[in-house]
C-alpha cells in the first residue's frame, strides 16, 4: 500500500515528522518498507528563463540560448522546438544529476559553440513521458526558485506492508484512524455528502442468485449519470496516482482507482451506452467469456458469481470488468457500481483465472459492509466535481449485511496473554479511539467495528490494545525452570544422525545439503520416479521429483567439483529420501561418496583410485556412530542395480534387515549423470537400525586375563568363489572359548596357486582362560580351525 | 704373587682400554674372567694354597676381579654411548618434508547451528520434534487456521505433489509450523519443543531457495504470555550470537496462526559490509512470533480456555548467514568443496553451553 504523506494528511491533522509517523507506523503494525521522495533527486534544479533564442550558425535544429538564474547568465545549446524566447523553464547546471538521462551535466562544446547546463524536459526529470520539448512553466514560477518548491515536488511517498488481516488499511483514511489512535493527531471525519438524483435511473440492477448463493453479492448499489466528461483527471489526482504508481487513463477511471486507494472501497463504471438492458449479478455458465480491461478474454468455468446486462457477461464482480462496457473519452452516459462481493468466492474466481487486481485485493480481505452508500455518495461528489454530468436516484438490490461483532473482554488477558499490566479503563479507551464500542463493565462487551473483520476473539482485541499502548512496554520475563531430565533434548533417532554426521567427518568427508527433489530422470535410475512423488509444479524441470536417493545429488556435485579443479572429493548427506508420499514414506539416510583418488600422490606412499572397499569402510564408521551392531552385521554381496554388479553389497542384520549398501557406482548411471568415475558410494538407512537397548550408564565389568594371547597362522586354499567372509566367520566360531580375533594379513592369486584358487593367509588370536596354552591345546584348536575352513567353504591348509 | 697380581692387572687395564668396540671389549672380558681366563685361572691357584697364604691372596684376587669387572662395565658404556652417537649422527632426516595430513571433513553450516539451537533450547527445557517434509493439507494449512481461501495460503507459494485418487494433493511443508500441530495432537501440555527442519517454497535469488531451514519453537501450558516469548527470544538469540546483550524490537504482524502476533527485529549495526548483532543504528528482521491462536489449540483438540503459549519460527539458514557471514544462500546447497571447507565446522566442533557455540 503506498500513499504519500499530504494524503494521509487529508485525513490526519498532525504536527508530527515524518521520521515519527514512520517509526509509529512500524509500531502498529503497518510495516514500512520505503519512502521515496522524487525531489531529493531534483534538488538543484532551477526556474530560468530563456533571454534570448538565436539559431546556431552550424546546425538547423539547434538554437543558442542566453538563459538567466536571476543570479547570472549562461549559453546554452538547446533542440527543443519550443525554446523561445521569454519563457520560463526548468534549469540543470554542470554538476547536476538528470535522472531521467542517468547522466551528469558538464560544461561541453556542441557544434563548435559553448554550452553550459540543459533546459529539461518532463521525461528527462522523470516526472512523466512528455518528450515534446522543455517545460515551459506558467509564469508565476520566479525565476531563481527551486524548482521543487515551485513545483511542489517535496511530497515523500511511503509504502507500508498490509497484513492479510488489516484490508481497513487499504485505504488512506484507514491509515489515518490507526495514527491517530495511536498518538499520532486527529482524524478528520469523512464527508456524509447525500447528493439527491434528479431522475429515476432506466438501468437499474437485480441479484439473480440462487438462496445459497445469495451472500455472493449481498448489495448492489448504483447510480446513472448523463452528460458526463470524461477528460483526463486534474493535476492533483494525477499527481497523487502517479506517486503511487498508477497510470492516469481518464478522470472516470481514475476516481475508481482514486476511492479503491483513498477509502479502500472498489468501484467500477459502465458506459451506459453500451448496456444492453439492465444490470444482474449472477452465476457463470460454463464457456461464457468476455473481454476483460486487462485485454485478455476470460472464458468462465460455470460457477463464477459475474455482472453482465441482459445479454452478456460484463466482468467477474469485485474483481475485473469487461473492456466493451467501459469508459472512453467518449463516454457521456455512466452507471456507477458499488457493490459488495464474497470474500472467498472472489479469492477463488481470481485464483482460478490468475487475476489479480486492485479490487480483488480487497475484496478477498473483506471490503467494509457499512460502507457501501456512503461511499457511493462520495463517488458520486467526485464525479459531479470532476466530470459534471446530472445525476440520477440510487437504485439497489440485496440489503446491506447485519453488522453486530461482539467480543467478550476480560481487562486481565492483557496481562495474562500479552504480558502487560494495563488497567481496564486504559484498554478500553484504546479500543475506543479505534472506533470500537465498549459497553458494561469487566469482562466488558466490545463491539467491533465493521471494518474490522479480522477482529474475532478476545485475543484480537488483545493485540489491539498491546499494539497501539506499545509493543515495546512489553515486559522481558524468563520460563520457569523444569525437571526437564538431561539428554533428553535429542531422540535416539536425533542422537544416531548427529553422531553419524560428526563421524563422516571426522573421516575426512564433507557434510553438503542439497536438494530434496531433483530431475525425474535421474530420480528413475536410483529406483525412484514414482508417480506419487512428482512435484506439479516444480520451479524447474529440473527439481520435479523427491528423491529416492542422495546419491545422484552427491555425484553431481562431484561432477560439478570436478569441474572445478577438484577431482577428488569426499562429500555425505544426512537426510530425507523419499520412498513413498506417507509419513512413513521418508526415510533418513546417512549417503556418502567418494571420488577420484583415494591416496593422492605423494612421496610417502603411493597413490590409489577410491575402490567399493572405501565405501564399505566409510558405510561402518557411520553405523558404528549410529549405534548398530556392526560385529554382527553380513555382508552381502547383492546391492541395487545403480551400483556396479561386481563390486557393490549390503550389510545386513540378519538375511532381511538391510542396514547399509555399498559400492562403486555403475558406470552406466555415471555416464547419464555425466560424471567421471571410478565413484564409490554407500547409503546407511538409519531407521533400520535397532534401537540400542540402554538400562544405564555403567558399561558393566571389564574382564581380562592377565594370561598372554597367542597368534597362530594359516594359509588355507580356497576357491575364488568362495567367501573370505564365510572363512572368517567359520574360523571364529571354531572355538567360540578361545578365539578372540581373526584377520586377513595376506591374499594371494596366481604363480604357485590353481587357477581358480587363491590363498587366504588368516592371524587366528587365541585368548587363554584360567591357565596358559600347552602345545597340545594349540594343537587341538588349530585342527579346530582346519576342519571348519574344510566344512564351512573347502578350504585346505597350504602346504 | 702380589707382584704377578699388579702385573696381570696392568696388563688387563691396559686392553680394556684399547678395546675399539664392544665385540673387542668382550674378548678381553673372556680372556680375563672367562672359565680359562688369566683371574680365573690364578683364583683356581688358592685351593693349593696354605691357610695362611690363602687368607692373604684371597681378598686379593677377589679384588683383582672385582676390579677388572668393574673397568669393563665402564668401559662398556663409554663405548655403546659413543656407538649410539655414531648412530644418530647417521640417521639425519629432513623433517621439513610435508606429510601426508590425516583426513579431516567438515560438518555443514545448517548442522552446526542446528545442533547449536538444540543446545540453547537444551538449557531451557526444549525438546527437538521433527515432521514429514511432504504433509497433508490438513497439518500444513488448515490446522494452522489457514482454510483454503485464506490470501496467506498465495503468500507461501506452495509446492504441491500430484493430486491422488481421492483428489487431495500433499504439499512440500512451506513452513516447520505442522510440527506444532503434530506435536499438541501427540502430546499434553506442558509442551516446549523446537522443530528444524527443511522447508520448501517456489522462490529462487540470493536470499531465498526453494529449499531451505526453519527452526520453529513452541510452548504451550496453562500462563505463559507474550513477556515469557519476549524473554526466551532474548534469551535465545544473545546466546546464540553470542553477544552480552541483545535489543529486540517486537512489532505487531500478521500470522494466521497466531494471535496477538509479531515480528521481532534485533538491534545489529551494518558497518563495514559486515552485519554485528547486539548494538548499532539498525533492526534486523529475524523471526516471527505470537501466542497460539485458539483456532489452532482446538484443531488439536485443547481447550482455550485452559491452554495457551506462544510460537515461533525462524529461519536456520538466515541465522547462519547472519552469525557466519555468508552472502549468498545458494552456495549453502551446491556442495562446493571449497565453500565446505571455508564454512565448515570440524567434526569435535560440536557445540556446548560450556564449550562455547562457535569455533
């Protein structure tokens, strides 16, 4: 909403600052959001006058000027065809800004002849699209004055941000009531000018509603005129349009615009001509159209409550009329509209066809249902004024809507919701500078205003009271401590991400967070793409479906690194995918990859590619971080297909329970993403985890023997099918007393090993109990180990 | 015999000093006190002694041994100390080479002050509660007194998946308030939680993304007012930027699911480009604010009359850029290596009251 500050002064005598009735303004709750003032910009210009005209001896449209300040005298070179001598124009001198230029005036030489400083015109100081020639001022302008005082230019134009709830700020006059309750001076009453018509108007208007629609256009009130005028607007009301940003189009069209902004009361004309018949709100039929004021034709979907005349749609009520029945400069004959229309059906009806106006606007934030005559008769004394013309009796159908809010006040809920200590007569006299009543005594009976719609409840009125007595005077007070227990601030789930996060990185990955939604296509080759999960309107294609996985988003920006200079990267995400469009549906996942080098180069080791086995690493750190039982996990070596078939797995508990997969990423889905592989990547699925069963703090007794462990080798030979995992698992369970640890020191495949073989060199630790090892004990367990590498996978012990 | 006792002596000082290394040194070691060693050989001479000669000669030759065992310790160590230096001198390394580093990742901005927020609210008896991103219309909107033809629900530029077979469409959660309603349909008053959480609206520049951070806050019982929501922001936002004192500026505002409802500015000094929260010339738009509209606690089924508290929500990413100065939020979800490590956090950053929030 944007008015300027003599406006607002129409309706508010105030001796404030400006700079006070913006803070106040913030205080209430109509948020500034700028001020602009067009004579800050125009500051230096002067009134002048043109001495004398020469034609210039070099070029036939150019003339040379001898113009005067007053103070001095200066040659100017000017092309204005109507630079003559005599008149009075608007002077700039080196070192002044042209707004409309974007340019800084110097001293120059045009044609061979001196010229310094510029005759303007409107356009070149923006203060309209006049290009003609340069001003020319009436000759009450001084020569030497300020152009922004001649022109009256110093008039600061504000811009206030409305809540939805505040449609009584909508107009100027609105603004002025809330000021003045809150301090800022007297509002002055409106007019309650009653024009009497001359005639009975032949148009006349009927509400064809059905019963339960009938609160679509609950009041229709009009008015006819004859011999109107209809040339631009005066300077004033094109001023104050123009302040705010509306075009000025002709003085019938502008009072509309002119009441919309001054009084928040939409109004519509119709050329009484180009009736056919009379006037009728009623309901749409589908495939009835017109052409709108906006130039687009609008066909109705059946349902919309519209205005047309005896034969055809003339425009949506309360939100946009129709371009065959409006005004012309022609116009003589006009009927004038003032109407009300359903909050909810006009939101829907300029939803549904994408219109927004200023009518529409106010309408869906509830217009002031008392408001409807007087506001007419306001209209009609601005068109009499304006346009001349004879008016005819109002004629109306519908009644104007009970108005009877009441709302039960208790004095105490401002402190006891709002936190400040007011005495009731306080409150009550707050509300009634705001122009509710209040009637008996606590809890009082407050009567609401019409133009208050938004006010419901006690707690409305609460705000209303703590609004205009101050925000600021609301006290600072602290909760109440609780038995709130510690640790209890995070859930389990909450616990497992944080910990998981702060593991990935302190294993060297980068924490990124990127999108929820990404490319349907890419959303396919990790298993997701499902119907159920596609945005309908997605800000780009290219963000169109949740995501079934992070790790398209992870090789992207390991592409996008790439590109960069940075090949290697390391980055994980701890976040939602999204399986299903259910609560349970979301899964969070802990997604992590791994690019390019492993091992850089370096003279201390020699470099490495990342391989599936990184990944694998990287998928235990961050299950261990998240409490899972990695001792008893399995590793499988079947993985989903946007990994590499050959180099990928899971890690489950039990054969269903998958806790995390793994692998290199298969080297189709990195050609789709257009990123260079090798990539590695795992997914832990942090819901899959268990709960960790948890009776306490204390970690139980730590048993150890003070007996020293013995280590034993084997080498065995086994297939190259045959699974290290199941070796491993066989050999610790050989012996469950005595073994405590089994690990892989060597592999080996090729000279001196069967073709299809390979070796397997394993460190078995035996842990003593009670007494050390004799030989023959080792000896016992060492058959142990042999006979279940045979049993478990075909293993032999190497010769 | 004396005689023969200084001379072996002499004799045995004699090669212990000039013995080069240890290996020399354990020869003489053997030919002295060995079991055919010169003292050992004249020790044997004592049991063909007489009583007599056998009282005089024996502290001798003992002390013949003694002696030469003695010089040959010492002159043991003279000669390991000397190896030893020569060792040294020969294992010289150039220890300006640089090693390899051990890995260190980061943890992300959001997280950190996620995980920042949970430990302020810790200490003011919070919980953390989360919700789906995808919500129903009802948890969303209609809960939080937004019906359909609210004008509010066109500001939130809604993302919507695709209707389903009864015609009702999921949103993207535009904003972490369906956490709030969630939560009082879960649980009885006395409630106080935070809920972050990712949030999404059609909307794209430097400042917005359609993807982005809220934290929202909630408590709910019997008499907390707009002064206790004054105070915990307070509260809230010094320690969170770390500051002795924070001004806030509270201004009436709009929300539909609160009322009275405000907006709340802080009191921050823009010089220098750079944004310094706690004192200066300018407010700062941080959160909004107000207490639970009664429209809400009956949609969760608590009366109004008893029940009452205060909301709030925030905008996570906006609090990091404000605390850790980035300029562009953008940035916050490309994954740009470089922007990672430059505004990432170490892995033992994790924030405590005692520790401190920040780095």
């Amino acid at each position: 909403m944007k008015f300027t500050l003599s406006w607002l002064k129409d309706y508010l005598t105030t001796d404030a600052s400006l700079e006070d009735i913006l803070a106040k303004l913030n205080a209430i709750g109509l948020e500034v959001e700028g001020v602009e003032n067009p004579a800050d910009a125009l500051a230096p210009f002067k009134v002048a006058q043109i001495i004398s005209a020469e034609p210039h001896p070099d070029a036939d449209k150019l003339q040379v000027c001898k113009v005067s300040d007053g103070a001095s005298e200066m040659q100017i070179v000017c092309g204005a065809p109507n630079a003559r001598t005599g008149i009075k124009v608007v002077l700039g001198q080196p070192g002044d800004y042209v707004p409309g230029l974007d340019f800084t005036l110097g001293k120059a030489k045009i044609r061979g002849v001196e010229s310094s400083g510029m005759m303007c015109s409107y356009r070149e100081l923006e203060l309209g699209d006049d290009h003609d020639g340069i001003i020319e001022l009436p000759d009450d302008a001084q020569v030497g004055q300020s152009f922004v005082d001649y022109a009256k230019l110093d008039e600061p134009m504000i811009e206030i941000a409305i809540t939805p709830n505040r449609q009584d700020c909508l107009g100027v006059y609105g603004i002025a009531r809330d000021l003045a309750a809150a301090g800022m001076g007297t509002l002055k009453a409106l007019s309650d000018v009653k024009v009497a018509g001359s005639y009975k108007s032949d148009v006349t208007v009927a509400l064809n509603l059905p019963e339960d629609r009938r609160g679509d256009c609950p009041l229709f009130v009009g008015r006819k005129f004859t011999g109107v005028k209809n040339g631009p607007s005066p300077k004033w009301m094109q001023a104050r349009l123009k302040a705010i940003g509306l075009r000025p189009i002709s003085a019938l069209v502008d009072i509309t615009n002119y009441v919309s902004y001054d009084l928040g009361r939409p109004l519509h004309v119709y050329d009484a001509h180009k009736l056919d018949g009379s006037l009728q709100a009623r309901i749409a039929k589908e495939g009835e159209s017109f052409l709108a004021l906006d130039g687009k034709t609008y066909t109705c979907n059946g349902g919309e409550t519209v205005i047309a005349d005896d034969r055809n749609v003339l425009g949506f009520g309360g939100i946009i009329g129709g371009e065959d029945s409006g005004c012309t400069p022609e116009t003589t004959d006009v009927v004038l509209e003032c109407a009300l229309f359903d909050r909810v059906k006009t939101a829907m009806t300029g939803r549904e066809h994408g219109i927004n106006t200023d009518a529409r606007y106010r309408f869906e934030r509830g217009v002031d249902s008392q408001f409807v005559h007087q506001g007419m008769e306001i209209a009609t004394q601005l068109i009499l004024d304006l346009c001349g013309g004879e008016p005819s009796e109002a004629f109306e159908a519908g009644a104007v809507p009970d108005w009877n809010h009441t709302v039960p006040f208790r004095s105490e809920r401002v402190k006891t919701l709002g936190g400040v200590d007011l005495r009731g007569e306080t409150s009550v006299a707050i509300l009634e500078r705001l122009g509710f009543t209040v009637s008996g005594s606590d809890p009082y009976t407050v009567h609401v205003p019409s133009w208050r719609v938004d006010v419901e409840g006690e707690a409305d009125i609460v705000e209303e009271v703590l609004r205009i007595h101050g925000y600021d005077n609301i006290p600072s007070v602290q909760l109440s401590a609780t038995d709130h227990k510690a640790g209890t601030t995070l859930s389990a789930r909450q616990k497992q991400a944080r910990a998981t996060k702060r593991r990935l990185a302190a294993v060297g990955m980068h924490e990124a967070v990127t999108w929820s939604f990404m490319k349907r296509e890419n959303a396919v080759l990790f298993g997701g793409g499902d119907e159920r999960l596609v945005v309908d309107n997605p800000i780009s294609s290219e963000l169109d479906c949740m995501r079934p996985s992070v790790l398209p988003n992870l090789i992207e920006a390991a592409g996008r690194n790439a590109d960069r200079g940075a090949p290697s990267v390391a980055l994980f995400e701890v976040g939602g995918i999204y399986r299903d469009d259910s609560d349970k549906g979301q899964l969070l996942v802990a997604t992590g990859i791994r690019a390019g080098d492993a091992v850089e180069r370096h003279w201390e080791s020699t470099s490495r590619k990342v391989s599936v086995f990184d990944a694998k690493r990287d998928a235990l750190a961050a299950l261990e971080a998240a409490l899972a039982p990695t001792a008893n996990l399995q590793a499988f070596d079947e993985a989903p297909d946007y990994y590499h078939p050959g180099r990928s797995g899971t890690l489950r508990l039990g054969p269903k329970n998958i806790l995390a997969s793994f692998g290199e990423l298969h080297p189709r889905v990195l050609k789709a993403l257009d990123v260079d592989g090798p990539v590695v990547g795992f997914e832990v699925y942090l819901d899959a985890i268990p709960a960790p069963r948890k009776s306490g703090a204390a970690k139980g007794a730590l048993n150890v023997s003070n007996l020293q462990s013995v280590e034993r080798d084997f080498a065995f030979l086994l297939s190259r099918d045959a699974k290290a995992g199941d070796l491993i698992r066989a050999v610790r369970g050989a012996d469950k007393a005595f073994i405590s640890d089994v690990r892989i020191f060597d592999l080996y495949e090729g000279k001196g090993v069967p073709d299809d073989m390979r070796s397997v060199a394993l460190t078995v630790t035996l842990e003593p109990k009670g007494e050390t090892f004799a030989d023959k004990d080792i000896e016992a367990i060492a058959s142990k180990v042999i006979a279940a590498a045979e049993k478990a996978v075909g293993a032999t012990l190497r010769g | 015999m004396q005689e023969q006792i200084s001379a072996l002596k002499e004799e045995i000082t004699a090669r212990i000093d000039a013995a080069g290394d240890v290996a020399a040194l354990e020869d003489v070691r053997v030919a002295a006190l060995g079991k055919k060693g010169s003292v050992s050989e004249l020790m044997k001479g004592l049991g063909r002694m007489s009583p007599e000669e056998r009282k005089e000669m024996g502290p001798a030759l003992n002390g013949l041994k003694a002696e030469v065992a003695e010089a040959i310790a010492a002159r043991k160590e003279t000669l390991e100390e000397a190896a030893l230096d020569a060792r040294l001198k020969s294992e010289k390394l150039d220890i300006t080479l640089p090693v390899l580093d051990h890995a260190s990742g980061s943890v992300h901005p959001i997280s950190q002050v996620m995980d920042e927020i949970a430990e302020i609210f810790a200490s003011l008896g919070f919980d953390v509660a989360e919700g789906p991103d995808l919500e129903s219309d009802f948890h969303n909107f209609t809960a939080l007194n937004i019906p359909p033809e609210h004008p509010a629900r066109q500001d939130h530029d809604t993302f919507y998946l695709k209707p389903d077979a009864n015609g009702d469409r999921k949103v993207l959660r535009t904003h972490t308030s369906p956490v709030q309603i969630r939560t009082m349909l879960k649980e009885e008053p006395p409630i106080r939680i935070i809920a972050p959480g990712r949030t999404y609206r059609s909307d794209s520049d430097a400042t917005h993304t359609p993807m982005f951070h809220q934290v929202e806050g909630l408590v709910i019982d019997r008499d907390t007012h707009l002064g206790h929501l004054k105070g915990t922001l307070e509260a809230f936002l010094k320690a969170f930027f770390e500051v002795d004192a924070v001004t806030l500026r509270l201004r009436p505002s709009y929300f539909p699911f609160t009322e009275p409802s405000m907006e709340v500015d802080v009191q921050c000094s823009f010089e220098g480009g750079t944004v310094k929260i706690g004192d200066g010339n300018d407010w700062l738009e941080i959160l909004g604010s107000g207490m639970v509209h009664q429209n809400v606690l009956e949609a969760c089924n608590l009366d109004p009359n008893v029940y009452q508290g205060f909301a709030f929500g925030c905008g996570i990413d906006r609090l990091a850029m404000l605390k850790y100065g980035m300029s562009d939020l953008r940035a916050f979800f490309d994954a740009d290596l470089r922007w990672l490590k430059h505004y990432g956090f170490r892995a033992l950053d994790l924030p405590t009251i005692a520790g401190g929030l920040s780095r």
